[in-house]
C-alpha cells in the first residue's frame, strides 16, 4: 500500500501500483505506470507516459522525461537524467515464444550520470557517475565515470565534468570546469575530480 502521509504528487491519469514507495516531493505525471515494488526516492521528477516496471529503484532527484522505459533490473543512484524517449533492455536475447522472465540481466546508472533522447542501454552494464551519454547512442559495453559517448555502438569520444561541461586536459593531466571552476585529473584513463 502506498504511504498517503507522504507528501509526493501523482497526475490523475497516472497510475501506482500498490507496495511502492515514493519519497516526498516526487512528481509523477501524465499516463505513467509506476509498476508494483519499486522504490523512487525523493524530489525525483517522472515525465508523461513513463513506465517504470517492477522493482526498479531510483535514487533521490532522478529526472525522467517524456516516453521513457525503465525495465525490471535497472537502478539508478541519485541525480541521474534519463532524456526523452530513452529505454533501457533487461534481456539480451529476447524471444516472443521463449519465456525469459527470471533471466534479467541488472544495469547500473551512477550518480549524476546523464542518458540522451532517444539513447538505448543494452542491459548488463555499468553506466558510471558522472557519465553523459549522447543522444540516439546505443551503449553496448560499460561506460566509465565523467565518459562522454555517442553512436551506435556508443563509442567514448571525451570526458565530461560534473556541470556537463566537455573537459580539456592540458599536459600534466588536469583539466577546470568552466563552470563550477573544480578541477579534474586523468591518470590511466581515469578521471577523478580533485
């Protein structure tokens, strides 16, 4: 039974299935399903028409737009954007005739990572915090944290820092946000904010 003393939004034409929990100040909009069990934390913000099936967990101040499927083995940590029109998978080989009910395999979104329009997440990967992957891209492998990628297959093309701003190391292996002004360092192909 969902929790009524907590104080979250639900749009008329959505629709809640019993044995979730929703944290306070979660708005979930036009024509969305949020399936039995999941666990949504709070501030997040669930666009129109989305379907969030069972068990799925979302951190605190996950924002989801418009026409966005998150399927049965995928968590996302707190802070993460899914863009419009983005899908996840939770079977690599799916058949009509073959039941693979049991069979998930489990995806990983980090902490402030960033999915595109229209970018599909095969499953079974970890998309690593920070991590900004491109509109349309269709991620076939694990992301790093701060990666940039785009295509199909997602290739990673940069770094990104945690504003969303493209990184540019100079010779010693430091780059600046031009944003926040945090500095970063890569070392091994990994990035770490300083």
């Amino acid at each position: 039974m969902i929790d009524t003393t907590v104080k979250y939004f639900v749009h008329d034409t959505a629709v809640v299935d019993e044995d979730c929990r929703i944290g306070e100040k979660t708005k979930i909009w036009h024509f969305s399903h949020i399936m039995s069990n999941c666990y949504i934390g709070a501030g997040c913000n669930i666009g129109q028409n989305v379907v969030i099936s069972p068990e799925v967990v979302l951190g605190n101040n996950v924002k989801i737009q418009n026409n966005v499927s998150v399927y049965t083995g995928v968590t996302c940590e707190d802070d993460v954007f899914l863009g419009p029109s983005c899908v996840f998978t939770n079977v690599t080989n799916p058949r009509s005739a073959v039941n693979r009910r049991g069979q998930y395999s489990k995806t990983h979104v980090g902490k402030g990572a960033t999915i595109g329009a229209n970018a599909t997440i095969v499953c079974g990967h970890d998309i690593g915090a920070f991590s900004f992957i491109g509109a349309g891209a269709v991620v076939t492998k694990d992301i790093k944290p701060y990666a940039l990628v785009v295509g199909n297959p997602a290739i990673q093309i940069g770094w990104m820092s945690e504003y969303g701003h493209r990184l540019e190391f100079n010779a010693d292996g430091l780059a600046i946000c031009p944003e926040s002004k945090e500095q970063y360092r890569i070392n091994n192909e990994l990035v770490t904010k300083i």
